[in-house]
C-alpha cells in the first residue's frame, strides 16, 4: 500500500461543529501552497441541498 501524498486543493462542507476541525486542517495544510486555492481558500462553506446520509438515518431511525 502506497502513500497518498498530498491534501485536496479544495474541499467543500456545512457550517457543522466538528467541520471546524477539518476546516482549520485544511487552511493549515494549504496555507504555504502558491496557487490561488491556497489557505482560506481551500475551503468552501455552504450547505448541501442532497444530503444523502442524513436522509438515510431519517429513514433508519423512524423504524
């Protein structure tokens, strides 16, 4: 098994509490990069309108 070497240029998420951790990450990780994805933003905040795995759980606790 190889290494994967390297973080995602951007990564996309909700305003949820334990996303502040990944979003902190992220900047860190990014913040040296020359691109113009770099530090702040690496990160784009907003909210998902087909959250799948959320939906699931509704189904799955209602039983």
């Amino acid at each position: 098994m190889e290494p994967y070497l390297g973080v995602p240029r951007c990564i996309r998420m909700d305003r949820g509490t334990e996303n502040g951790y990944l979003e902190d990450m992220q900047n860190a990780f990014r913040w040296d990069h020359s691109d113009t994805m770099s530090g702040e933003k690496s990160v784009i905040i907003g909210s998902f309108h087909t959250n799948h795995v959320q939906f699931f759980y509704s189904i799955v606790l209602k039983k």
